[in-house]
C-alpha cells in the first residue's frame, strides 16, 4: 500500500521508536521500483522509493519535465502497490535531492499529487534560505488544505553538524510549523558517492541530534542518513541504534545494477548478434531486468536486514488497524 502522508508521518515515529531504519532507494527506472517491492515483500519490510531531481527528469519519467516524472512515477507506485503482490507492503514515496529555483514549484506539484514526504536538498542555501523554503511549503500546504510530512536537511556533507544548527535550522521550522517535519537530516560524517572519505561516520552525534530534535520537537523524531553507500553492516547497525530511522542509498544501488547488466552483455554477446537464433529473446528488455533483478534483489534484502526492517511491515499495519 502506498502511503499517505499522515501514515509515513506514523511509520516514520514507528522506526524512531521501535529501533529500526527503513531503507530509502533512489529508483531510476520501472524495472528497480519492482525489484525493491520485490525485496520488501520477501523480508516483510516497509521501503521508502524516492526520486531526485536527476531521476524525475530523467528518460525512464518526466523526459525533462520534473512534475511529469512525479506524475509518472506515482502512476507507477500507485499502480503496483495496490495490486495484490504487494498490498501488505508500506511503501512511502519521499522527493529527495530537489534543488533549484524550481524546487517549491516542483515540490508543491509533489504535494498535490499526495506525495508521501518530502525534503528539498539544501547544499546550496544558507541557513536563512533553507529555513524560508520548508516554511513556505508549510504556507502553501495550509492554504490548500494538504497533508504535509518533512525531511529537513542540515549540511550533510560538510563532516559533522554542530548541534546549535539543529536548534537553528530544525528548532526555527518546528516553531513556526509545528508537527510538520518528521525527519532530521544534519551531517554525521557521511559523504555521497562511492569511494569518497567518509570523514568519520559518527554515531555519537546521530544520537545527540536525535535526542535534541526529539526535545524541540517534543515527540520522536528520527534521523535520516545520507551518503549510507560506503558504510559497513556494522557502520549501518551503529547508526541505527544511534537514531537513524531512514537511509538512503543510491550510488551502491546504482553500481550492483550497472555490473549486473555489463554481465548480462558480457555474457550474451555472441546471442546478441542478428544471425543467431536466440537473437530476439535475448535483445528483449526482459531478459535483461530478470538478469539484473537476480542479482539485484538479494543486495536489497541484504540492506533491509543490516537495518533492522524484517518483519516490520506486519507490525506497522497493526499500529493502522
């Protein structure tokens, strides 16, 4: 079942209290929605897909359009997680990485159209900036009378957010916009991509920022890890003890597709030519995804596990009952 944004809201406190993340897929295809239904559907596990700007616009959705890819891709969502495979899966569709002087009119788009949370990246804001943007999504989802849950993110990639930032980025919006925001993203060491210097992952201050936001807040409030892709299952399970109730992973996710399909070409190269028999089965996209989905859904799996999510669909879905 696809989410709302009052029961991503539910789910999200669900993980900060119960002690386990839920794992955030940057899905740039059809093909990877499916193989990450698949994943959760097999450990009983809620999954979160999510899109940034890159993926919205990209060939698989909006083709240059951003709000078409929102459009395109909840058609999608809604679609498979409605279908009776994968109706006992919680699945949430968060915007992730929305940057731009497009970004409140991509994200309002993203609102109307009932996405379940939201977040906007903030690499290139100030403060003042960041706080303004999530305070007028705030506005407009009040005057259009629309369910609003937040990710809001701190620097995180610039090493370890000191803790008066919460106080200023995460306590400001949670003033002036109380009960909106659901998730707290500082930075904890962490980098995006693959190969870069973590900068010393710091499950200290996972658990410091935790416990402030949940403070200002008054009620639990989880962390969101980014840049997941180079930590260990060890790195991974600190963190969540830590707080952490969300992780994204994208360039890791990424790699395991694309090595995936160089097999697949490598190995079927000869049946790839137009004289040999096999030639249309093989060219078919099918015979691709189902190579990719063998190797691909065990790693997704794999991530679930090393976060705690096995067997958490069912208990989230008593909490709704």
């Amino acid at each position: 079942m696809l989410l709302s944004p009052e029961q991503t809201r539910s789910l999200y406190q669900h993980a900060a209290t119960a002690g386990y993340a839920v794992l955030a897929v940057n899905a740039d295809s059809p093909a990877s929605i499916v193989d990450c239904l698949i994943a959760a559907r097999a450990c009983d596990a809620p999954i979160i897909i999510e899109t940034s700007l890159w993926q919205l616009t990209g060939h698989s959705f909006g083709v240059g359009d951003p709000c078409l890819g929102i459009d395109r891709f909840l058609a999608e969502l809604h679609t498979l997680a409605a279908c009776d495979r994968f109706r006992e899966v919680p699945v949430i569709y968060h915007t992730d990485h929305i940057k731009g002087p497009a970004t409140v009119s991509i994200l309002t788009h993203a609102m109307r159209k009932r996405a379940s949370s939201i977040s906007l990246d903030s690499s290139s804001m100030s403060a003042e900036e960041n706080i303004a943007t999530m305070i007028r999504l705030g506005e407009i989802a009040a005057q259009e009378k629309l369910p609003l849950t937040l990710e809001m993110e701190a620097g995180v990639d610039d090493g370890v957010t000191p803790l008066e930032e919460t106080r200023t980025l995460f306590g400001e919006v949670e003033k002036r916009m109380p009960g909106r925001l659901a998730l707290w993203a500082p930075g904890v060491g962490t980098k995006h991509g693959l190969g870069n210097d973590l900068g010393g992952f710091n499950p200290d201050a996972i658990r410091a920022h935790r416990d402030l936001a949940s403070e200002l807040a008054g009620r639990p409030i989880g962390i969101a890890l980014h840049g997941s892709s180079g930590l260990t299952e060890a790195q991974l399970a600190a963190g969540v003890a830590a707080g952490v109730a969300k992780v994204n992973w994208s360039s890791e996710s990424l790699l395991i597709r694309s090595e995936a399909a160089t097999a697949f070409f490598d190995q079927n190269r000869e049946r790839l030519r137009q004289t040999h028999p096999d030639f249309k089965a093989t060219a078919m996209d099918n015979g691709l995804q189902q190579s990719i989905s063998a190797a691909y859904v065990p790693k997704v799996m794999a991530r679930i596990e090393s976060l705690g999510g096995r067997g958490r669909a069912a208990d989230f879905l008593k909490t709704l009952a």
